[in-house]
C-alpha cells in the first residue's frame, strides 16, 4: 500500500498563503480525508461532462483548467497550484462543466463527496472555508475577465507571469532565483486570449525589458515589483485562503 500524508505532516498547511487550522478543523480533517491518489502528467484529472464521486485537494504537481466548445476550440480557464481545491463543481452541478489536464506528476488528497453535508453540520467552521474557497474562485475569474476585457496584450502577458510567480513563491517553490513553469505557450494563449505567435512576442520584449526569463520549464522574475506595475496589479493586497 503506497504511502498516504497524515495531515498533521501535511507540507502545505503551515505555508503562510493558507489560514492555520485550528486543532478541531485538523482532527476533522484528518477523519474527513480517505486517501491519495497519483496523476500522471499529461492525463486528465478530470474531464468535461465527468460525473466523480470526490473532492480533491492538489498535494503537489500543476495542472491547467480548460472548457472545450463544441468545435474543438479549448479556453484555458485558469492554472492550478498545490493548495486548489477540484471537483466542487461536479459535487454541486452532478458533473464537471471542465477538464483539469495535469502538466506534471501530481499527487491529491482525495475527500467523499457524499460526505459534505457532514462537514456543514459538524464543522461550520470548514463549510465556511468551502464557501470562502468558491469566493476566492469567483474573485480570481474576474480579475481573467478584466484582464481579458481591459489590459492589452503585454499587461495580459505580464499579469499570468506576475501571479503565476507570486503563487509559486507564496508555497515556497523558488529556488535559485526561479519557480517551476510547465506551462506551455500555447496554455498562455489559451488563457490570454491571443495567438501563440503574439504570446511568444510579448514574453519576448519582457524578456529584453529585464523583467523576466522563461526557459528550461522554469520562470524567473527578475524584478517582481516592476512585473506588477506592468500589470497594474495591487501590490498592497496579500491575499491567504483556506485549504481544505
């Protein structure tokens, strides 16, 4: 039998990006989670018109989120880090209106769906954080619409790398200057609503403006602060978030 994290070692729940447990919410949690499961990269975590069972917590790997229409055409919806929270829409709606495509190995924490209603009876406190989860959704697809709807291309550009870096910094994945970045080009196109040619162009001038570096499946963000500005992102705000 593989190994499964006891949530009292689990590596992301003391990360200052998430609100600390309070010693019921972990015993709860503990109870509440039934396991672990492994995704290989490339595979589908889940898939559009899905029905599932589970509510799963991401432990480790990025994975990206995606609509497909009906001519095959896809629109990236957003990225998922370690901490996200996948398949409270299917739990809710009966089946997932997206894909969830992993872009590396990953590893979730896996939670039955059929126990929810025990959550909001017995621990409000964690209903409160799911809810508080879905807000943090909704606040972040707005932000995608205003952007898609209001920056240009090089602030859109500038945006994704600006909060893909503040993500991957908050849990801890820098290391030597740089955070892993399996995203492809065309997932930035995809979630920016430009062509993969102008993508690479903008990445381009942030790259010869000193601000940035993409190679080798890894960002660096040379000067995070300037990266913001460019973006017009609100550098006071810090936000934390529940995981579950």
């Amino acid at each position: 039998m593989s190994h499964v994290t006891d949530c009292l070692d689990c590596p992301l729940r003391c990360k200052p990006l998430f609100v600390p447990m309070s010693r019921d919410e972990l015993a709860f949690m503990r109870r509440f989670k039934k396991g672990e499961i492994d995704v290989p990269q490339g595979q589908d975590v889940m898939s559009q018109g899905q029905k599932s069972p589970i509510l799963q917590t991401v432990l480790s790997g990025m994975a990206v989120r995606s609509l497909l229409l009906e001519d095959g055409r896809r629109q990236v919806i957003n990225f998922i880090f370690p901490g996200d929270l996948l398949g409270l829409q299917s739990g809710l709606m009966g089946e997932s209106r997206h894909s969830v495509t992993a872009l590396t190995d990953m590893t979730l924490c896996t939670f039955p769906r059929g126990q929810i209603w025990n959550l909001f009876v017995n621990q409000p406190e964690r209903a409160y954080d799911l809810t508080w989860i879905a807000a943090v959704e909704e606040h972040f697809l707005g932000e995608t619409v205003a952007t898609l709807g209001q920056r240009d291309a090089l602030e859109r550009v500038a945006w994704a790398l600006s909060r893909i870096w503040q993500r991957l910094v908050a849990l801890g994945m820098e290391e030597g200057g740089s955070v892993p970045f399996p995203f492809r080009q065309q997932d930035l196109a995809d979630a920016l609503g430009l062509s993969i040619v102008h993508t690479n162009r903008r990445i381009v001038a942030l790259r010869q403006a000193g601000l940035v570096e993409v190679a080798a499946r890894r960002l660096v963000v040379h000067d995070p602060a300037k990266l913001s500005d460019l973006a017009q992102i609100d550098k006071k705000k810090h936000d934390v978030r529940p995981i579950l």
